[in-house]
C-alpha cells in the first residue's frame, strides 16, 4: 500500500470526527483529521448529557480528544476543504492536497437564528435552543419561547418540564386555535406581536422588548434555530444524496450513498448531541475499518496470485 495514502480522511474535528479518529487509530490505520477550528457549540461555555463529562467546557473535550487521538498516531491539520475528487484527493485552502482511501465528512452544521438584535451575542448563554442541554440550568426561572418555526408550539411544550412559568412569543408564528389552547392548558402565556430586542443587564438577559415598547421579564429565550448542514455543495459534487434539508443521506453505521465515503453528526443529523455524534462517529470508524480490511484481503489475494502465476 503507498505509504503516501492515508487509510481515511476525516474532515471535521468536533465529537463525530475525532471519536471516529480514535477508533481508527486504534485499529492502526494512517488517519488524518482536516479541522478548521469552528465548532457549532462553541459559544456554549457548558455541555450536558455526556456521560461522564455533563458540565465540562466544549472545548476541552475536544482538546482530550486531539490529545487521546495522537497517542494512536492521528494526525491533525488545520484548514479548510475547498474540493474533494473521487478516489478521493482532498484539497485544502493553503494549496495542499491528501489522498485517501477512505473518506469521513464529520463538518456539522450552522444555526440560523432570527434577525432581532442582540440575539446572537447571547447564543449559548440565555438564549438557547436545546431543554436537554440547558434546561436544568434555568430550571424554575422565567422563560420564553420564540415563535418562528412550524415546530415552535412542540418546543415550548417540551420546555414546559422546566419551569411553571413559560411565555410563548408568537413573533412570527401564527397560531391556531388549537395550538393556543394547547398551551394555556398547561399554564403557558401567550403574547402576541413581533419581538423587537432584548433588555440585558449586566450581561445578563432581563427582558424581551415586543414591537409595541412592551417589555416582558424573562431571563432565558428558546427557539427552534434554523439548522443547515455544512459541506453540503462538497457532498452532492462527489454524488451524495441528500434530503430535502439538505443533510447527506446515511445508513444506520454512517455509509452515503457513494461508495468509500461515510458521515457523522449533524452534517447528517440535525438532532445528534455531542454524546449522540460521538456515538456516531464511533459506528462510521468500525464500517470505515471493516470495509477497508475488505479490501487489503482482496488486495492480498491478488498479489498471492500474481506471485504464482
């Protein structure tokens, strides 16, 4: 085998794609991980649901992974994928290129979030979008959740576990009947009109200004993020299919639909946790090792066969 070629490509260094670099370290294959540094978590300062690691800082999660990953001889790169050709040679932004036998797509994806100012700056703090990763931090505090997506009522529903006192923000959703009196049978307020901004004070998030200059005491905001998946143009070049959100179609070990080529996380699961990507990563890595060992016996056979003929 030329030693040049690396056993697999991983492109994405968050829990997906080192998880799958560990497993494969392990099984002694040549593995390098292309990272560009932007995790999707990175404004949280907290994970949870991870067992054993519920509360611990997202990146240095990913700080123990590199560490456990290039004690098995993973190496790491920095750097963006501009283009990947069949057979597979990754190409960076800084002009250098990999060849791979095997490729990984572990990339992610974005959150969306609506245009109202302010917003972004709290992202992962008080304004937040999972209950099972933040919602025992603001268990029992005044809460609201932002209307804008078709599944915003089913969100606030969920969010209801955490706290009696619950605001639903129509903003931009519009409600039926029956929405509405599903939530104010559970005790949940709803306040009609547009959210125009928030109040926060001493960097802490107060209040939710409606259109009409009402302000509204909360101290954490939910909503349903729009989430789109990265890599995406990379992926449909090299022939993946992909749903109608865009997130590259997979079976149940991570494997596209194009031969040699497998995905992990949220570039394929829009609802995968740290601890559920990980898991996912870590079932890719063991298809990726079976099916290359595939491969080295047929490449075996073929020599043994040469030598005697």
């Amino acid at each position: 085998m030329d030693k040049a070629i690396y056993d697999v490509v991983v492109v994405g260094g968050g829990a997906a794609g080192l998880s799958a670099a560990l497993v494969l370290g392990r099984a002694r294959r040549r593995v390098a991980v292309i990272d560009a540094g932007a995790p999707r978590n990175a404004p949280a300062a907290h994970m949870h649901g991870y067992l054993s690691r519920d509360g611990l800082p997202p990146s240095e999660l990913l700080k123990i992974g590199r560490e456990e990953a290039t004690r098995y001889g993973v190496e790491f790169i920095t750097g963006h994928v501009v283009s990947i050709e069949p057979a597979f040679t990754v190409a960076l932004d800084d002009g250098e290129t990999l060849r791979a036998r095997r490729l990984l797509i572990a990339t992610g994806a974005t959150d969306e979030l609506p245009g109202i100012p302010g917003l972004s700056e709290r992202w992962g703090r008080d304004f937040l979008h999972c209950p099972y990763c933040r919602g025992w931090e603001v268990r029992d505090q005044p809460l609201g959740v932002l209307g804008t997506t078709t599944d915003s009522v089913e969100h606030a529903q969920l969010i209801r576990q955490w706290s009696d006192d619950l605001i639903f923000f129509a903003h931009s959703y519009d409600l039926t009947d029956a929405e509405r009196d599903q939530l104010e049978a559970r005790g949940m307020r709803v306040v009609d009109g547009e959210v125009r901004g928030l109040v926060v004070h001493h960097d802490r998030l107060r209040g939710v200004v409606l259109g009409d200059g009402r302000t509204v005491e909360r101290t954490a905001l939910f909503v349903r993020p729009q989430i789109r998946p990265r890599s995406t143009a990379l992926l449909e070049r090299l022939g993946c299919e992909l749903d109608d959100f865009g997130f590259v179609l997979v079976d149940r070990v991570g494997q596209t639909t194009v031969p040699g080529i497998w995905a992990a996380g949220n570039v394929a699961n829009p609802r995968a946790q740290v601890i559920t990507a990980a898991g996912e990563g870590s079932a890719a890595a063991i298809s990726i090792n079976a099916d290359l060992t595939h491969e080295d016996v047929q490449d075996a056979l073929q020599k043994a066969q040469q030598t005697i003929s």
